[in-house]
C-alpha cells in the first residue's frame, strides 16, 4: 500500500459548498517584544506559548525540552506503560472539602462535587510530560510571522486562518478567535487504526458495549505534509465502522474536514448494511447526537470539539490554574476495561483518574443569537502545553451548568503525540454518564496507513457487509 498523498487528493469535489464570497482576513502581528518572549529554550514562552516557568507555589514544574523516557520493556504496538507509576496521590478532593480547592476548580467540577456526596478527585504531582518533536516547535514559532484570521460571512459566520503549518497557528493568542485556532491547529498524531468503545451508562449502571474500528489520518501534523499545505484542502480523513452490537455491526460513517472551514464545509457519508447504500449524511456535525451516544453528547464534542465554528462567539477569559485530567495511564492500560472502571452508580471508578495541577488557557463559547445548539454556553479549558481540550463546562439554553466533559489523555512517548484516550461526559440533570474509550482488546496501530481511496463512497461501498 503506498502512503496517502494529500497534495495528490482526486475526491471528488462534487457538493462541496464554497465559504468564500465575503471573507476578510487580519494577520495577527507579533510584536519584536513578544518575540523575544518566545522560543525553544533560555526563552519565558515555549514555542506554543506555554509558560515556561514552574509556578510560585512549586506545584507546577517548569517545562524542559525532554522527552519522557522510554520505560524499559514497552514493546511498540502494546499499551504503553506508566512512565510515572511511582507517584503517589497528593491529596484527594471530595464533597466535603472541595469549598477549599475551589478556585482551582471549573464550575462544572464544582457542580459535581455538589451533586454526587461520593465523587472525589485524586491529586498526582503535575508533570509536564509533553514534549514534540522538533518540526512541531520549529513549525509553531514560525507560525508567528506567518497566520492570519480569516472571517467569513456565512452562515453565522464561521473563523478560519491562513498561513500557519502543522503547528498551533497563534502561540502567543491576543483574543478567543486565535485561542480557539490554536485548538483547531494543536499537534495531532497522523495515522491511527484504533478499536474504540461507546458506553452510555445508565443511572443504575447499566450498558451496552458499542465497538467501533476507526481508521484515521490527519494531515495536520504530519511531518510527511509539505508545507504549502492549504489549511481550506482536505485535511482530517476519518473512517468508522461499527462492528457491535451485532444488531447495529457494518453501519460505517465516513467524514472528511479541511483544518479550516472558511471555503470548504464537512463532507460526510453513511453506510446502512440494511438498506445496502451510502447516502450523503449532512447530518454529522454541530449538535447531533454522537454515533451510540444515546443523546448524551453532540457530534461536535468529538475530541473536545470538531468541525465548524460558526454557531458559537469566542471569548479569551485568559490562564489560570485548574485541576485537570492527564497522564492516564492508569485508564490506559490493558486492564482497565468497562467492567472496572464503570461503577454500580454509573460513574468513573475514580482510582483510576489521574488529576494534575495545570495552567489552561480559558475560552468562553456563547451561543450566537439567530441559531440553534443544544448548548447555550460552553466554556473549554485548554492545555497549555499541547492546546488539546482538557475540560468542557456545558450550559443549557437557560445558562444553567449541565454537562462536565473530560479528556483523559497520555502522551504516547514512542511517536511523540498526546491524545485522548478515555473522553468522559457527565450529565448532572440526567445523572448519566457517557464514556468513549479504547478497546482493550487491541492496541491502536500508529504504523497503519492506506491509499488515498480508502477514503472515499466508493471504499465504503466495497467494504460494506451484511
């Protein structure tokens, strides 16, 4: 098979609706001074825009440019190991102290302190473990010189930007709009062929096992990517077949997304082994409900967010300190399996989350007046050292907290990523929770890689079953 050739695309553009008409664009501008601030060592700023520094009260290190070793064993290919299995709990925050930690809480965190007696959080010593490749950091500094914001007066309008490679695309972020690109920009790993479950636990417990085989390539970061790459061509390359349970097994959903959406929309199909055909599905995207979700999370919530913008306001609150999900081995390994980590009350089994002190960079998404989401409000709290999405605070359409989304993620040190690897949503009015997670079956496979046409109606048509 011969590796995916971004700049050779032939899909077909048919249907592809064009943003263009009434785009305006505006380079940021980085000042000489913040400039100076930023770079890969001696510097304040790391080339994403993370400070660099520990915090005063040493619950934060600083950042070094080391990559986590390797732990001795780890075979590529397996579930990889606790390279910080040593540490020990620092503290535990529960219903009954959490008044005490709150200024390092989210609202939604302290709305489930204040809703479930028994939740609790376990506090591990922070470590900073990500650490890229050198492209990653030499493409985000040159980023400085080179992105621009673009606006497009469609549909509510939707934000994009131009310039910027494989890297998030404004490390030094003035406003919400380039904060919120840096998320859409973030490094994320190429290729992967993973095994996933869907879990939407019931109040008593209760579950039904969806498992999903998804082939993915984005384009991004690839470093095999040149880089007149244009951000507006197709991008995230995204296949997903269900294969249980056996009732629902072949229904497949292909979806293909440009890094920016201001001149090409999503374009997505399914496959229904019932009726035998692949249908354009416009359906997949914004607040639809997720595949297998049970209506306990919006198709958009993906990753933390995926798709288009333009339904939502972006303000920059600004950085602060909060507790936040990382280094999840413990939910990473082989062992951790539904059975263990979904408890009777239909929650996460907590002993398995690990929670760190981390600074995040806070954005505010309001909903725009003149359209619909089932969100009214969602506040995202960002990584300050990959920009990945760490935490979601859900409001309803009244502004009431509603829904807390984490982001359990690991940094995968033999191919120099960091991902999510257990996405937990809880629905505080519903008393649900919605897990999405990694079959522990099979490891994902970062060395799969196909033909453009894989991705395509036509593959799904040849590969459809029953």
């Amino acid at each position: 098979m011969t590796k995916m050739s971004i700049l050779k695309n032939t899909l077909a553009y048919a249907g592809v609706i064009s943003l263009t008409l009434g785009a305006a664009s505006g380079i940021a501008g980085v000042s000489a001074e913040d400039k100076a601030r930023i770079g890969l060592e001696g510097t304040e700023l790391t080339p994403l825009g993370a400070i660099r520094a520990g915090n005063a009260d040493g619950t934060i290190p600083a950042w070094k440019n080391e990559p986590v070793p390797v732990p001795a064993g780890f075979e590529p290919g397996t579930f990889h190991p606790d390279p910080f299995a040593d540490d020990e709990v620092l503290f535990t925050i529960t219903a009954q102290n959490f008044q005490e930690h709150a200024d390092k809480l989210t609202a939604a965190q302290i709305h489930m302190f204040k809703t479930y007696p028994d939740y609790f959080m376990n506090i591990y010593p922070t470590r900073r473990s990500v650490v890229y490749k050198p492209y990653i950091y030499e493409a985000a500094l040159k980023n400085l010189d080179r992105s621009e914001v673009i606006h497009a007066d469609v549909n509510m309008g939707i934000v994009g930007f131009r310039g910027a490679r494989k890297a998030p695309a404004f490390p030094i972020p003035k406003n919400g709009e380039e904060a919120w690109m840096n998320q859409a920009t973030k490094p994320i790993l190429p290729w992967m062929n993973s095994y996933e479950t869907t879990l939407a636990i019931t109040t008593g417990g209760d579950y039904v096992v969806n498992k999903l085989n998804v082939q993915q390539h984005q384009g991004w970061s690839d470093p095999e990517i040149p880089d007149d790459k244009n951000p507006a061509d197709p991008t995230m390359f995204y296949y997903q077949t269900l294969t249980a349970p056996a009732k629902l097994a072949g229904q497949v959903v292909l979806a293909i997304d440009p890094q920016s959406f201001d001149q090409v929309f999503r374009r997505a199909w399914a496959y229904s082994p019932g009726q035998r055909r692949v249908k354009r599905a416009p359906q997949i995207v914004y607040d639809n409900p997720l595949t297998a979700s049970d209506g306990l999370a919006t198709t958009d919530q993906k990753f933390g967010f995926n798709g288009p913008n333009d339904r939502f306001s972006y303000k920059l609150v600004g950085k602060k300190e909060v507790y936040v999900p990382y280094n999840a081995y413990k939910l990473w390994d082989k062992e951790a399996t539904p059975d263990k980590v979904i408890m009777e009350n239909g929650r996460l089994n907590q002993d398995y989350a690990r929670y760190e002190l981390h600074r995040v960079w806070i954005v505010d998404a309001t909903l725009k007046d003149g359209t619909n989401h089932d969100y009214g409000r969602r506040t995202f709290y960002l990584d300050e050292d990959s920009w990945w999405i760490a935490l979601v605070d859900g409001y309803d359409r009244r502004g009431d907290i509603w829904r807390l989304w984490e982001s359990h993620s690991v940094y995968f040190y033999d191919i120099g990523f960091f991902h999510p690897i257990t996405d937990i949503q809880y629905d505080m009015n519903a008393g649900r929770m919605l897990a999405l997670m990694f079959d522990k079956e099979k490891a994902p496979d970062f060395t799969w890689r196909d033909d453009e046409s894989y991705f395509t109606p036509a593959s799904v048509r040849r590969r459809g079953v029953r």
